[in-house]
C-alpha cells in the first residue's frame, strides 16, 4: 500500500477544527475540574478514560450500582442568547444527579460531552467550570468529557451538553415503590424556578408569542428575563441523601419533564393513589407569567413545567417534622403536599387537587 501524503499544516482548521482551541480549552478547564475531585479518583485530565478507584464500594454489603443520563435541553438557547455559559452546568449536573438520588443512591462521578460548531476556550472553560461547581454541590467527581467540534453541522456560537453520571446504594436501602405504604406523606421540595424542563413552551410563549426579549425587564421577576430564564436548576441530591439516612423516607420523586403528577406516579405501587393539594404553595411568578401571557390551560402547564416543585419525598407521617427541619438545615425549603392512600381502583394514579393562592 502506497503512503498518503501527510495533510498541509492547518488543514484541518481549515476545515473548521482547531486542535489549537481545544488544547486551549482543556488547559483553562484544568483547574475546575480538579476542584472536583473525591479520593478515590486516580489520575487526571487527559487519558482515554476516567478511573475510580472501586474499592471505596467494600464498604458495601451488597452494591448496587446506579447510572443516569441526560442533557440540559433547548435552555441552552437561552444561555446562547445572554451569552453567559457558567451556570448551564448546574442544569446539567441537577438533570442527572438528581435522577440517580432519588433510590438512595450517593453519586460518585460524572462525566460531560460537549458538542459546538466551533471551540471557543473561554466559552468551553466557562461551561465546564459550572459543571465543575455544580458537582462539588452534589457531592461527585468530574472524571472526564469530550469536547467535539462539529462544523457544517452546528452553526459557529451553538453547542449542545449531556452528561452522565454512576452512584451506588446499599441493596438494603434501596428506595421505590415497594417501600411505599398507604399514610405516607408527601414532601414537597421547592423548586429553584423551571430548572431545565419545558423551555421549547416556555420560548414560544415568551419569546415568540409574546416577542419578549431576554434584556427585557419584568416586574413580576423582578430582574430581566434572560436573568430568570437562566436561574439555574436546584441540586438536591446532599439534602435527599441526608433525608433518606435520618427519616422514614420510602420513595423519592425528581420532578422534570411530565410535572409533577406524572413523575411521582413514577414511583406509585398499582394499589395506592396520591393527592396533593395546591393550595399548599404557590409557584413562583414565572409559571403564573406562562400561564397568563400564553393563555396556557392548567392542565398543560402541569403536565411540561414543574410548577414550583422540584423534588418529593414519601416519608412516613412520624418523620414528617424532622424531614422538613433536615431540608431547611440545607438550604431548601419544604411542605406538606398530600397523602398516600390506598386506592386500587385507580392503579397508582396521583392527582393534584384545589389550587394555588392567587391563580
């Protein structure tokens, strides 16, 4: 076979990759990802994989390990818009962690991908330097990513993050429906704002219907909205660990995609039903702005957006007291929503009843 001549010097550049951009990057991105480290990661930046050193899990009677996956969706238009890329990283480390908590399980570490049409370092370092942060919060190690340039097929300013993430829980502990009994009470967990879920209506009505722009100044907010649409997602995964370790706590729900009647049922046996009574919160103005501005029915609304809550707990009704004081001890702010009852005749179902002050 014939030798291929060797590509000129910056043929790639100029193909739209530059190696240059990313070494740049990772060299920015260094610091931050070192910040969240955990023990029991070996090496650094810069191999093909990450490692974990496993044998931090011989504590385990029996691990079960858990993974979770997602990204952070069309809210990265918003970030794209704001030009600001630092805080989407907590959307993305919320999306996934958060999802892994809710058996019990502690997350470990984590791993991002980031897809862009052109490598900008500092934009690079910025979005990682979230997730960074964002994984301190929740208590797990960033072990590795990707950084793919992909010309002629995302425009030049556009980028798209996911990630995923590994966590372990005792098979003893493991929380879920099974655990569930009739007079479990629902806890509910505020929301930070929208989090990261919905934002394709919540774009069309505010932005397209309504032809707002992101320096726009909303009273209600009380800041612009780019300023609100971009609050980052809530991480809630300490505080739930801790829950599930000093309460009778038999299930966990993650409220994203689908609201939250229909990811609480995630987690409902077949012979038992939920209520929740609205009454007990009110959700913050940008849910009531959607709700109004868009002429958006209630039923939609609950059904795309989390409405205020962003996370619940099932706990048993004599821990009720010391789960909310656990929560407030770390920064989040709880209710009683409802109860479990038992209910066969309705097949897990949960329904929101009454309604929120002042809508």
């Amino acid at each position: 076979m014939t030798d291929q001549p060797a590509a000129p010097e910056g043929a790639y550049a100029a193909a739209g990759v530059s190696i240059e951009a990313a070494d740049r990057a990772i060299d920015l991105m260094k610091g931050w990802v070192e910040k969240a480290r955990r023990p029991e990661v070996i090496g650094g930046l810069g191999g093909f994989a990450g490692l974990f050193d496993a044998s931090a899990l011989t504590r385990y009677e029996a691990p079960l390990l858990a993974t979770s996956t997602d990204g952070v969706g069309t809210k990265v238009a918003i970030a794209q818009l704001m030009d600001v890329h630092d805080t989407i990283g907590f959307d993305l480390v919320g999306m996934v962690v958060d999802d892994l908590v809710v058996c019990g399980a502690e997350p470990l570490f984590m791993t991002d991908y980031i897809a862009c049409g052109r490598v900008v370092p500092e934009r690079i370092a910025a979005i990682v330097k979230g997730i960074a942060e964002a994984c301190v919060v929740a208590g797990c190690a960033l072990i590795g990513g990707e950084t793919a340039e992909h010309p002629g097929l995302l425009d030049p300013d556009d980028y798209d993050v996911a990630g995923a993430t590994t966590g372990v829980v005792e098979a003893s502990k493991l929380l879920g429906p099974g655990r569930v009994r009739p007079g479990d009470v629902v806890i509910a967990m505020e929301a930070s704002g929208l989090h990261s879920n919905g934002y394709s209506l919540v774009r069309h009505v505010l932005l397209n219907q309504a032809g707002w722009t992101v320096e726009r100044q909303v009273d209600d907010f009380g800041r612009t909205l780019g300023e609100e649409l971009l609050e980052p997602t809530r991480i809630y995964a300490k505080a739930c660990l801790d829950l599930a370790d000093r309460t009778e706590t038999h299930a966990m729900s993650h409220v994203t995609g689908g609201g939250l009647a229909a990811n609480l049922e995630r987690v409902m046996p077949q012979e038992l039903s939920a209520r929740i009574d609205r009454s007990t919160w009110t959700p913050q103005p940008v849910f009531d702005v959607v709700r109004r501005v868009g002429d958006v029915p209630q039923a939609d609304l609950e059904a795309t957006l989390n409405c205020g809550v962003g996370m619940v707990s099932l706990t048993a009704p004599e821990s009720v007291d010391t789960a909310i004081s656990v929560l407030a001890g770390h920064g989040i702010r709880a209710w009683v929503a409802g109860e479990v009852r038992g209910d066969a005749d309705h097949g897990g179902r949960v329904v929101l009843e009454g309604q929120h002050p002042g809508w």
